[in-house]
C-alpha cells in the first residue's frame, strides 16, 4: 500500500469514527429527553441555577439536558457539523476540547447568568466549537482548517453574533458567549504545535 493510499485509508477512517461518534452524541441527548418528557421533567433539575454552590454538579450534565424536543432539535444539526468538523483533528483532542469547553461554560453560566435562572442544553458547546474552529486552522496555519473556519464563520457567524447579544434575552447568551471564549482558547491551547513543544521543552 502506497503513503497516498494509506493517508486517505485513515482520513476515512477518522471520518467514520467522528461521523459514529457525534450521531451517538446526538442519539444520547435526544434518549435523554425523552426520558425527561416520561418523568415529568425531572432531569431538568440538572441545569445550572447561578451562585448556589450545590448546583456546582450540574456543570458538567446540563451540556445533555435539554427543556423539551424543540430545544434538542435546534442544538442537533449545528451540533452534528462542528462536533465532526473539530473530532476530524484527532478524537482524543476533541474530546479534551469538548470537555474543556463544557466544564468553562458551565463555571460561567454559574458565575455570571441572572439569578433565578435555569440553564441546560448543548449550545454552549456549539458556540465553543465554533470559536474552535475559526480558530483553530489559524493557529496551526493549516490551509484546509482556515478554509473549514472561514466557511463555518460565513454560515453561522449571523445566528452567532445573534446569540451573544444582550438584547437576545430568550437564551442564555451568557453562556453561548462563555462557551465561544472557551472554543477560542481551546485551540491555542491544544495546537499540536504547543503540544510537542510542551513534551519536548
């Protein structure tokens, strides 16, 4: 087998393995919901309530919980795209962004969003996987990755500027701005670049 032959060989492979693993991300949050809608909406006392220290556990699972199909199905497709885009770059690194991005927002849903308020739901991931992938092709001076970020900022850019907007008060734009910043840093912070040299000073 020829390095050509080989190359694309694990090019498809990555792709079959991000393509597996977003839909199985996406299939688990819609599960969730629905076991949400059966149980009266119990799982929605997983989302974050601001400045209570009790609600500090929920950081992580409010990324999964969702208020009702409608809020699941607007998260899915943005999801799907930027969750396959950034696991083409290497699944463990994703998973390290992902999880980077969703401890970050959550901390600052917690410190920052109004009182009295209840956040769940994945957009604060997708907003930081769009920071990431703007980014990211940027800092490792990737053609194909600033070409991914420009046209991902080109499409969504709008609805992103949208949704961190104050005046926006039907989400939490505290969180969709938490989770950009958090997608931004990210891909400074796991460049592969800055990974090798931090293994070989």
């Amino acid at each position: 087998m020829t390095g050509t032959k080989a190359e694309r060989w694990r090019t498809a492979d990555r792709a079959r393995t991000a393509a597996k693993l977003m839909l199985a991300w996406v299939a688990l949050l819609w599960l969730l919901e629905a076991a949400d809608v059966a149980s009266g909406h119990a799982l929605d006392t997983f989302g974050i309530v601001p400045r209570h220290p009790d609600e500090l556990v929920d950081v992580v699972p409010s990324a999964f919980v969702h208020f009702g199909f409608a809020h699941v199905a607007a998260n899915t497709v943005p999801l799907l795209i930027f969750g396959f885009l950034a696991a083409l770059g290497g699944i463990r690194r994703f998973l390290v962004v992902c999880a980077v991005i969703i401890v970050a927002d959550g901390l600052g849903v917690w410190l920052i969003s109004p009182s009295h308020t209840n956040t769940a739901g994945a957009s604060g991931l997708i907003f930081g996987l769009f920071g990431y992938l703007v980014v990211r092709g940027f800092v490792e001076r990737k053609a194909l990755g600033i070409v991914v970020g420009v046209l991902v900022a080109a499409v969504w850019g709008g609805s992103i500027l949208l949704g961190i907007s104050p005046a926006n008060t039907s989400v939490s734009w505290q969180g969709h701005l938490v989770g950009l910043v958090a997608g931004v840093c990210a891909a400074f912070l796991f460049c592969p670049g800055r990974e090798r040299a931090a293994l070989h000073p």
